[in-house]
C-alpha cells in the first residue's frame, strides 16, 4: 500500500497533522489531572467516548459516502476492539503506575509497529529509522523518568498493561490507515469509536450511572469536554488522516512527542516544574522525530499519491 497525499507541512521534515494530534494528546493529561479528582476513571473514559461519539456524528455529516459492506464493518470492528482495548488498558494501567513511566511505555508503540511491518514484510526499515526510534525513545525516557520513584510489584504489573496498551495502539493504528483511506479520517473515526463505547459499556455503565452529577465542578466537566473534543476527536481525526497519507512507519514516531508535550503542558498549566534532564529529553525526542522521519534518500522524499484504497470490498479516493 502507498502513501502519499500531501499534507500541511511546516519545515520540510515537519508534518503538522500527527505533530497537532499529539500535542492535543498532550493536553489531555492537565485536563484529566482535574477531572479524574472528581470522576473515577472508568467512567470519565465513557463519558469521554460517548461525548466523541455525538461529536463525530455531527461532524461527519449525512451526505454520500462509500457504503458500509460487511468487509468495512469486519475492519471497523478491528478498529473499534483495539480502540477499546487501549483505553480500558490506558486506564487500568495508569491505576497502578505513574503518569509518567506509562507515557514512556506507550511511547513503545511505535517500535511495535515498525516491528511489525519489518516482520510483516509490509515496509523495509532503513537503519536511519531504527536509529531515530532508539533517539526518540531515550529522550522520552528522560523526559518522564525526572519525577519517578519507586518499583513494587504493583507498579511492574501497571507497566506490563501499559505495555499491552501501546500494543493496542499500534494495532489501532494500522487498523485506522486502510480505513481513513475509503470513508474519511472523519467517518473512519466515528464508526471506530462506535464499536469501543459499545465494547466498553458492559463495564462502564453502571458506574457512570451512579456519578454524583450535580456535585461534579466546571473545571472537571471542563477537562472531560477537552478529553473528548480536541483531545480525543480532533487528535483522533487528524491521527487517522496522518496514518492513511503518510503511512504507518512515519506516522507512529510523532508518538514520542506526546509526553514531551504532556510534561511541558503541565508545567505550563499546572506549574509543575521541568528538571535539566527533561529539557535534555525534549531535545532529543525531536532529534529522533527528525532522524526516523527526515533524513531520506531522495527517491523516496516524494511518494506518488494513491489514486484508490481498497477496504473491505469497497474502493474509494483518499481523503480527509
């Protein structure tokens, strides 16, 4: 499969759609350090996912797109258990974690995806590549690891579902691309978030059921309405268009810049102050951004762009 539509670039080597995604992802943390003081968490992630549903099913519109075959609803629904899957892991394993040591775990997703092309046979990885993950996967490292203290029992299993969610991720990545390429970044979005809300209700509902609505403050109600517009459909959006025009290998390495982004978000909202070695960690998760996705021969800079994608039995033109 190729990938080429053009996108909105800054420099050259900057993409600005998965570079936007994940600095609203970053955001989500500030918002969610509030509303989860008053929400528990498996209910402010329903409430998060039924709100970005109602929103995408404004956004997306009713006007006429590809038709929802039964091989569509098959690649929709791989979408939506993995986009479930992550956000039933996320929060199971940032109960057990810190913030911090579980966005550098998710932040091996994108390592998992470019194994899984390599072993796939999907895509060949130059060693520039490799370099750049390894890069960027230091500088995460120092970015989240300036705060941390402590490594119990409970604290290695909330790392080891950390991990199952950035699994989850990278499948959800690769599910979306295809899928943004038939319906839309918009659509394909929508219908994933569909089938996690309906995965997740069996454990969400009855808790959501018994919130204390009326004792729940602005602010809280404030950093949930964050988490499932910008942060959730806007990133989401943006995230599946960039899957589908850049193609999966580009793509995932912009998820070393979401805990960079989370902790200088933090710090700008929250007051929370960054150690030398975070700013250290910045710098060289956007050296490994720029390693793994820059430095390219110059045949394969420009890529042509598909005229069709094929899902599912359904053809259709690439599109946001």
């Amino acid at each position: 499969m190729k990938y080429g539509q053009q996108l909105w670039t800054l420099p050259r080597w900057v993409r600005l759609e998965p570079l936007a995604a994940v600095i609203l992802w970053g955001g989500i943390y500030a918002g969610a350090k509030v509303g989860l003081s008053e929400i528990p968490p498996l209910g402010f992630t329903y409430l998060r996912v039924v709100l970005a549903v109602c929103v995408l099913a404004l956004a997306s519109g009713s006007g006429r797109s590809a038709p929802l075959t039964r091989g569509l609803w098959t690649s929709i629904g791989r979408a939506g258990l993995a986009q479930a899957a992550f956000q039933l892991l996320l929060i199971a394993g940032l109960a057990r974690t810190t913030a911090g040591t579980s966005a550098l775990l998710l932040a091996a997703a994108p390592l998992m995806t470019a194994g899984w092309l390599a072993l796939s046979g999907r895509e060949h990885l130059p060693g520039r590549h490799w370099a750049g993950l390894g890069v960027g996967l230091a500088g995460v490292a120092l970015v989240v690891r300036g705060g941390a203290s402590g490594f119990g029992r409970e604290q290695l299993l909330g790392n080891l579902i950390a991990l199952a969610a950035a699994a989850a991720w990278a499948a959800y990545s690769l599910a979306i691309a295809p899928l943004a390429g038939v319906l839309g970044a918009v659509r394909a979005t929508k219908w994933s978030m569909l089938v996690a809300g309906l995965v997740i209700t069996p454990f969400a509902f009855s808790v959501t059921l018994r919130l204390p609505w009326a004792a729940i403050s602005w602010p809280a109600w404030a950093g949930l309405v964050y988490g499932a517009t910008a942060g959730m459909v806007v990133a989401m959006t943006l995230w599946g268009r960039s899957m589908h025009a850049l193609g999966p290998r580009e793509t995932m390495v912009y998820v070393y810049l979401e805990p960079v982004s989370a902790v200088l978000i933090a710090a700008a909202l929250l007051g929370e102050r960054l150690a030398p070695g975070q700013l250290v960690g910045a710098a060289l998760t956007f050296a490994g951004v720029w390693l793994a996705s820059v430095i390219q021969p110059a045949s394969q800079r420009t890529r042509p762009a598909p005229t069709e994608v094929t899902v599912g039995g359904v053809t259709g033109r690439p599109g946001g």
